[in-house]
C-alpha cells in the first residue's frame, strides 16, 4: 500500500509544472481564463472583412468565448443572412458530416455567448428583409430558450 502512494505522490509532484505552467489539462483555457482584448478584435476584423471560411472560424472561435465575447454580437448579427458554405472540419476538432453556411456558423456563436444576443436576434427576426437571416435567428432564438438563457435575470 506505501508503494501506492509513494507512486502517486512521485506522478503527483512530477505533473505539477505542467499543470501550473498551464500544459496540462488544467491550463488556462480549461481555469476560465479571459480571452485578450486583442484577440477578440482581431476576431471580429475577421468578421467584417476575411473570407467565408475565416469569418465562419471567427465566429466559432467567438462562440467558444462566451459571454466574454459579447462585444461580438453585433457583428455576428450581420452575417445571419450569409450562404456562403464552409467545411467546419477546417477549424473544429469534432467532425461535423454535413456542411454549414457562414450564417449558420455565426447563428451558434450567438447562442453560445448567451443572454446579451437575445435584443439583437429578436430585432432581426421582427425586420429584416433577409429570410435566412431571419431563419438563422429564429433558430438561435429557440437554442438560447432551450439553454435557458430567456428566463429572465433574479
């Protein structure tokens, strides 16, 4: 049984670097690390003026920020409307079989970011000219209720 905890303790004291210096699992990303200031702009730069497949991987990259990336919602609320295919494959791990549009891509980054996107969606899906966009924001208007994020705040 000391050999047990001997070993353990060894593996133990032998992970620690890489857990504080933030290689391991534990790292920044998974700790609830903020996301630059910096980067989030570039993200959203990429919106605005990249091509589909960078502005379908800013969005998603957006998405994954939460609602730290709330400055982001406008800008993704502009793209609801774009048809433009992308291949998911080319930016995230899990493997999606079908393709997606650059709306659709930006739809999720929407519900992902949660609570601040609801204005937004509601006021597309009320004016907007566009019925993909519209489409698009009925849709993550639905996955947001579904999260919970449309009960409102106590």
């Amino acid at each position: 049984m000391r050999e047990i905890q001997k070993v353990v303790l060894v593996i133990s004291l032998a992970m620690a670097p890489l857990v504080l210096t933030g290689f391991g699992s534990l790292g920044p990303a998974r700790r609830g690390a903020q996301p630059s200031e910096e980067a989030i702009t570039r993200h959203i730069a990429l919106l605005k003026a990249g091509k589909a497949q960078e502005k379908a991987a800013a969005a998603y990259w957006l998405g994954q920020q939460r609602a730290a990336a709330a400055v982001a919602v406008n800008p993704l609320v502009e793209l609801l409307g774009d048809m433009s295919e992308i291949n998911p494959s080319r930016y995230r791990s899990s493997r999606i079989l079908h393709k997606l549009t650059v709306g659709e891509e930006a739809a999720a980054a929407l519900v992902n970011i949660g609570h601040s996107a609801i204005d937004p969606l509601i006021r597309v899906l009320k004016t907007s000219p566009d019925a993909e966009a519209r489409k698009n924001a009925a849709w993550a208007l639905g996955a947001l209720h579904d999260t919970g994020a449309t009960t409102p705040e106590l």
